[in-house]
C-alpha cells in the first residue's frame, strides 16, 4: 500500500529511532575519532583483537541496523568498519580497509565452498518455488489447506506443525515453509511478522533436537573433539549429545511456546499491533528488505487454465526430503570409506552441504517434469518461471554474504574469544549453565551465527565443566547433569542469541521467506525470545543445575509462559 508523502513525514517526526539517527550517528564517529590512535597502535595482528574493541563491528552492524532500518548497508558498515579495524585506524587503513573489505572479506565470504553450497541451494530452492508457484502446485496446496485452516487459528497451528515436519535443515525450513504458507496466512489476514515468528521459532530449534539432521553431524563432531582431551570422561559422543536434549530448555521452550500463540490467537507488544494492523487490511510500512522479495514472489501467479494440483508441489518437496536424506546417507557412507557403523555414524560423517544441493537438484528437476509432463508449462515457460523463483532470493543472498563477511572479521578479530574470556574459571559448578547460556546468546547475537557460537564454545566449555565439577568434587554420575545442561547452554544460548539477532541468517531467511520486512521481523519476534529464553533460565537451566528434574524444570517453563501469555496477551480482534 501506498504511502504518501504526508504519512512518511508524520511518521518520521513521531519515529524515536528516526530521532536518534544523528545523535548515534555523531556518537559513533566520535568514537572513531578519539580511539583512533589507541587502535592505530603498532601491532602484527589486528589492533583490538581479543580485546573489548573486537566487538565494536558487529555492535556497530546491529545498532545501525537498528536505526536506520535498512540491513544491507548496516552490514556494509560493519564490514567496512571491522575492516578499517584490521588494516588500523589511520587514513591509510581506511584506504586499505575500504579495498579489503570488498577484496578479501567479501570475497573470501563468498568463495567459501559451504557457503557456495548454500547460496546455490538457496537459488535452487528458490527456483523450485517459482516453479510449483507457476505451476499451480502451491496454491493447489494452499486450496487443500485454506479448506481446513479456515481461521487464523487453523492457519497458524498448520504453519507451526509444517515447521516441525521440514525438520532436517533449517534453511530448507525457512524456506519451504514461508514460501508455501504465505498466500494462506495473506488470505487471512494474519500479519506476515506472525508468519515469521512461526517458521523463525521452529526452525533452528526442531533441526538442533532432531535426530538426523545437517546440524548433527557438526554438533558431534565438536562433541567428539571436546571429550576426546579428557582422559577420565568416557562416553560415546553422540549419547552425550542425545543426553543432552532434555536440557535444551529454550529450543523446547520456544517450539511450545509457538503452539501456545497459535492454539490461543493470543499476541502482546509489536506482535499483537502488527496483527491488529493485518486484521484491518493495512500492510505494514513497507520497507527494501521486504519489498524486494514480497513483489518478486506475488509475480509468479499459476498458469491461467490450468488444473492447480497439490501434488505438482507436494511430489517436487518430498523428492527434495528424499534426496537430502538420501544424500546424507551415500555421502556418509562413502565417507566411512567401508567402515562398519550404524545410521548415526553414517549421517556424522556426511557431507550435509552437498546432500542439500542434490535434493535441491533432484527436487527442481521432478518440479520441471511435472510441469512440462501435463502440459502446464512448457521448457521456455519452466525456465521463465525458475529465473524468477532464483531472483526472489538475490537480496536474501547479498545479506547472507555480507553477513558471512562480518562473521569472518569477528573470527579475525577474537571477538568470540574475547566474549569467552568474560566467564573466568573460578566459578561455582552450578552456575555454568547459567554464565555459558548467556555467553552463547551474546556471541551468537554479535556475530549472527548460532553455528559459529557453538564452534567456539563447545570445546572450551567442556573441558572448562568438566574441570569445574573435579574441582567441586562433582565429576560423579549423580552430577552428570550439570555437564548435560552446560553444553546444551551452548547450544539453546546460540539459537536464543540467533532469533534476537538482525544479522543471522536464519533471521534474514525467515524475514525474506515470509516477505517480512526484515526489522519488523526482529522488532516483532524479540518480545517472545526474550520472554522464553527468560523463562528457560528461570525454570529451567538455573534449577536443574541444582537438582531440579529436568522435565520439572520443562513443565514449570510452559506453565510460565502459559501464564504470562494469558495474562498480558490480547486477542487481536479484542478491543
């Protein structure tokens, strides 16, 4: 919807952050200014590295996306400045910092071979949905279930529950289910922000619990690692890893806490005025991040004529599963080059990024036949329609690069080191959780990446537990839960830190899946992490580490956000 010139400038005057964009912005270039010959200090590694200066970029990304609501040149910034950072803050480390910015850090972001698997299994996923979009496929689906989901209440339950059926990667997640259920929620008027928040929140959280999924195999692995230096901790990784997903308190949380808002219909805070904007007909102010994406995908109408078939789409999704399961599967066992192992060992040792381009491939080819076997399309049209399926996901990608990019000048500059070095080893044991569980989410918020979290923490926090507990005396079977619930800290702090962050990736997928404005995505979605991370801490990590069953813990966690939401939250067609 239009917005005219008088809206945007009442708007404007009445937008605190609007308000604040010069003072920050003085602010921040009168840090540059006074801290510049401190940084600018002879050094052979980066000046600031390891130290508090380390965290400025991502801080400085993330406030500027903040305020100036545009995600693409906050990232430009930070990387820019982080770059500035490493060549040293003098005119000539400007210079250099504006050349290696694009050179080296872009550059090296994108030439990564896993990240070239993503960007292409993103674009073909892409293409697949511009394919069963033409072909009548989604909304066939949408027809099957605009039928049942007839109410908001229906719509949100069956986003939330195809969220835990694309369970085996988290970019497939975001993807398939926002893309599919987008015309379903427009039609009812739910807000696209609520859209979101259904596929943010059962993402990560249902691909980091499940048994076989691409996140397994590198949460293991770094398992293995970590415990393969502790001479007296004796036990199968993957065990340790499976007895550690009771203790994952916010993944679990917020996966239940999605079906409390759904069964409910119940919002409080941005949520509740986004949807009672959606229930009025009025879109949300549209913004680069969103429009991009949102006008791309609404070109790609069904072929005029045509029979809409569910199956044109439903076929094309499974052979996508079925291939990247499959792919896991000859990927890992050609890995363990003949070694006997069971089904676990098989998806550790896969290669999960080439699994995802094969079903991707496997599932845009069965998406092309389909089409072109009934006559709904033919080769010129296919190719049309998976062109602009592709394009949809540009702007996502050139986010997801940069994003990359950032995450590479934190690695470069310690940042993950230095937030790690904050939690000292003189510690109360069961206090681990806690400080390691709020370590996680910070340096996942900061950096924009659960995965690289994680890869930083586990093996230092397992070790550091463990040596913890020896030295309290607690390295018996009895307090093996306080090791269980550290490391899924890690794990439940990082996916906490990613849904609060405005440079995850699996945010910015979200957001573009969902034709989201990417900010009113994390304005909106913030409110609920918060208060289910809280209630994981408070129910969950803090007492369980002091002996409270952990399915006590699980079940005073729901009450509580049971609770809270109907005490403060609204329904949206409720005065």
């Amino acid at each position: 919807m239009p917005v005219s010139r008088t809206a945007l400038s009442r708007r404007s005057c009445s937008n605190p952050a609007r308000m604040l964009k010069p003072f920050t912005l003085t602010c921040l270039s009168a840090f540059l200014v006074l801290f510049s010959p401190l940084l600018a200090a002879g050094s052979t590694e980066a000046p600031g590295a390891g130290t508090w200066i380390s965290i400025i970029p991502p801080l400085f990304a993330i406030g500027l996306a903040l305020v100036l609501r545009q995600v693409i040149p906050a990232l430009f910034a930070g990387v820019l400045l982080g770059s500035w950072l490493i060549n040293g803050l003098t005119p000539a480390g400007l210079w250099a910092g504006i050349l290696d910015s694009y050179q080296v850090h872009i550059l090296d972001a994108f030439a990564d071979s896993s990240h070239a698997a993503v960007i292409l299994f993103s674009l073909m996923i892409g293409g697949t949905v511009g394919i069963i979009s033409r072909n009548g496929g989604l909304q066939g689906i949408v027809n099957h279930i605009v039928s049942w989901a007839d109410s908001v209440k229906r719509a949100s339950v069956a986003t939330a529950t195809m969220g835990l059926t694309v369970f085996f990667d988290d970019y497939a997640n975001t993807l398939v289910v926002g893309n599919t259920m987008r015309p379903v929620t427009d039609t009812l008027n739910i807000s696209r922000a609520k859209l979101a928040y259904i596929v943010d929140s059962t993402a990560a959280p249902v691909t980091c619990l499940a048994l076989i999924t691409t996140w397994i195999g590198y949460e293991v692995g770094l398992i293995g690692d970590a415990i393969s230096h502790i001479d007296d901790l004796n036990t199968e990784p993957y065990l340790l890893f499976l007895s550690t997903i009771p203790y994952s308190f916010y993944p679990l949380l917020a996966i239940a806490f999605v079906f409390m808002v759904a069964l409910s219909s119940r919002d409080f805070g941005p949520m509740l005025a986004a949807e009672r904007r959606a229930r009025a007909g009025i879109q949300p102010e549209a913004g680069a991040d969103a429009s991009t994406v949102a006008e791309e995908c609404e070109r790609i109408e069904p072929v005029e004529g045509k029979p809409q078939r569910a199956v044109n789409a439903l076929l094309p999704i499974l052979v996508l599963i079925v291939g990247v399961m499959g792919g896991l599967y000859v990927t890992g066992s050609n890995n363990l080059e003949g070694s006997s192992g069971d089904l676990r060992d098989i998806i550790g040792a896969a290669d999960s990024y080439m699994a995802l381009m094969w079903g991707s491939l496997l599932g845009m080819l069965t998406a092309a036949l389909l089409s072109m076997a009934q006559r709904i399309m033919t080769l010129e049209q296919v190719v049309d329609a998976w062109y602009k399926g592709m394009r949809s996901m540009i702007y996502a990608i050139i986010i997801l690069i940069l994003a990359w990019a950032l995450g590479g000048i934190a690695d470069e500059l310690k940042t993950a080191d230095y937030l790690v070095s904050l939690l000292g080893d003189a510690l109360p044991a069961q206090l681990v959780p806690l400080l390691v569980f709020i370590i996680a989410a910070f340096t996942a918020f900061a950096t924009g990446s659960s995965w690289g979290a994680m890869g930083i923490l586990v093996p230092l926090v397992i070790p550091l537990t463990w040596a913890v507990m020896k030295t309290h005396g607690m390295d018996t079977a009895a307090d093996m839960h306080i090791l269980y619930s550290a490391i899924a800290s890690v794990l439940a702090g990082s996916v906490w830190g990613d849904h609060c962050s405005p440079i995850s990736d699996t945010t910015i997928l979200s957001s573009m899946a969902s034709g989201c404005n990417h900010i009113e995505h994390v304005h909106t979605q913030m409110p609920y992490a918060i208060l289910v991370g809280t209630a994981s801490l408070a129910t969950g990590s803090v007492p369980v580490a002091y002996g409270l069953p952990w399915w006590l813990g699980l079940l005073g966690g729901a009450a509580v956000l049971l609770a809270a939401l109907m005490l403060v939250g609204r329904k949206a067609d409720s005065p």
